[in-house]
C-alpha cells in the first residue's frame, strides 16, 4: 500500500528534535510494524490505516516509560501529523520515506 516502507520521522518535542526509524506495512484497515528510537524500540500497536490517514501507538522507555500516540497522513513520500505523549501534550512529527 502507499504507506509501506521505511521512514525517517522527526517529532519536534520541548526536548528538541526526536528522530526515530518506522518500517510500516499496511493490511487492509491495519497497520503493523516497528519503531526503532534512542528512546525505545519495539512493535506498534494499536494501528490503524483508512486511506491516507492513519494512527498507531509505541512505547518508549526514556526519559521515562509511556506510550506514544500518534496520528497522521501519508502523501506520497511525506508523513505528517502529531504525537501525544502522555500527560505532556502533542507535539507535530513530520518524516519521509528512506525506503
């Protein structure tokens, strides 16, 4: 699907840039795959695809363990959208596709 592949997003947090790595693979209404950061890596969950929109969660485990939310839109080669880390509020992330 358009959302399969590799992909370089940055999440602009009051920590500064956070740069993580998403392989995503798209079934149907799902959305699988993993995400490899410094400040965790693992499996998404919870993900979701319909059109161009689409939204997962992932756990990190620094500076603190939580969950990650996010939601988004795919345009080609471009992913955009924003970011919910717990009580801290969202935060915009934008990435392209490496792969």
């Amino acid at each position: 699907m358009a959302v399969d592949g590799k992909w370089e997003i940055v999440i602009n947090s009051p920590l500064g840039a956070q740069k993580a790595t998403l392989d995503l693979a798209a079934n149907g209404g799902t959305l699988t795959g993993s995400q490899q950061a410094a400040q965790g890596s693992g499996p998404l969950e919870n993900g979701k695809i319909d059109g161009n929109a689409l939204s997962w969660s992932a756990k990190i485990t620094s500076p603190m363990p939580m969950t990650l939310d996010f939601t988004g839109t795919v345009d080609g080669d471009k992913l955009s959208g924003s970011v919910k880390a717990g009580s801290f509020g969202s935060f915009p992330f934008t990435g392209t596709r490496v792969a």
